[in-house]
C-alpha cells in the first residue's frame, strides 16, 4: 500500500521505503509496481514468496539478510541500481529477462533452489562470493562486467550457455557436489519442506 497508493507515496522521503526485520506470512505482490524509490526489506522473514514480476525502480532494490520462502519472481524487471541479496536464505529466484543496472550481489547467501538468469542484462558486476548455490543456470545473459563465485558451493551445476561476460569468471576454490563420504554436506533433496 505504502509503495502503490499515491497518498503514502507523496510522504515517503527521498530515500525510500526500510523495512528491517519484518516478518510477511503472506505472499507479497509488488508485480507491475513502479517506484523511483529504493526498496529495502532487509533481515526478514517471507513465509510464501514474493513476486515482483515487471517491477521497477528507479534506484536499488535490497533483501540482504532475508529469508524467502517459496518462489522470488523477478522476471521482467527493470532495477536501474544494484540488487542486494546478500547474507540470506532463499529457496529459488527467477531473474529471467531482467534489467540490472549496476549489480547483483549475493556474496555469502544460500540458494535452496534454481537461480535463473536467463536473458537478464546485468551492466556491472555478478557476486556469489561464498554462496551456496544448487544450480546457476544464465542462458544467454549478459553481464557488463565480472562474475565473482570464489569459495561458491554448487550443488549440481552452472549452465551459462550463450551468456556474454564483459569481465573475468572469478571461480577460485569453488566446489562442486562436495561429498562427505556418500551424502552431500547440505542435502541435495529438492523436495525438502522444512
């Protein structure tokens, strides 16, 4: 309400909407949401998913610390700024088609499902520095400078067809499908609930 009704939206001050540690026990839908505001929800709890499918905004949309149940439907959408997502937890993120226009940082987060990028245009940096990722698939995207997954752990795979990268793939030390004896040290089940 406070980001689409005109009324609260003429009082937010220049800097934007923050919200930290919030607790959201249901979806949150933002999709075709235009801001020139920066939207931050960070070190909180979103229990079913949040859906910013077309959103915009004029400057940095940012879920560091956060923990994201369920789906984050990014695709479409247009953030002129950086998105921040570090130091979370979440289950799978859809950035297909989607417009950065600095970075993506997600150093240190845990992505419990798919991370798509698939046609996304990033113009500055892609950082998934110590993340713990299950699968990175980017096809055909393109990045205006470097990819950062030093210490990444990837569960099953990186699929980067097509994908143009301006920059260096920085991938010291990554593992892949670490095993600990015959189990993975964080399970692999897709199907897990908790």
């Amino acid at each position: 309400t406070i980001l689409a009704d005109p009324h609260y939206v003429r009082q937010i001050p220049p800097v934007g909407v923050r919200l930290f540690g919030a607790y959201f026990k249901d979806p949150i839908n933002l999709e075709n949401l235009t801001t020139s505001l920066n939207v931050v929800l960070d070190a909180s709890m979103m229990q079913r998913g949040l859906r910013l499918t077309n959103f915009k905004t004029e400057k940095n949309l940012s879920l560091d610390g956060s923990n994201v149940r369920g789906s984050i439907f990014l695709m479409r959408a247009r953030i002129d700024g950086s998105l921040f997502m570090e130091m979370g937890i979440f289950d799978s993120l859809d950035l297909n088609d989607a417009r950065i226009g600095a970075s993506f940082e997600a150093s240190g987060s845990v992505f419990n499902d798919n991370l798509r990028l698939h046609r996304a245009e990033i113009s500055g940096k892609v950082i998934l520095t110590k993340a713990r990722l299950t699968t990175l698939s980017g096809w055909n995207a393109r990045l205006g400078a470097s990819l950062e997954m030093r210490l990444a752990d990837i569960r099953y795979g990186v699929d980067l067809s097509g994908a143009t990268i301006a920059g260096d793939v920085r991938m010291q030390d990554a593992t892949f499908g670490r095993l600990d004896g015959t189990a993975c040290d964080w399970t692999p089940d897709r199907d897990v609930k908790d």
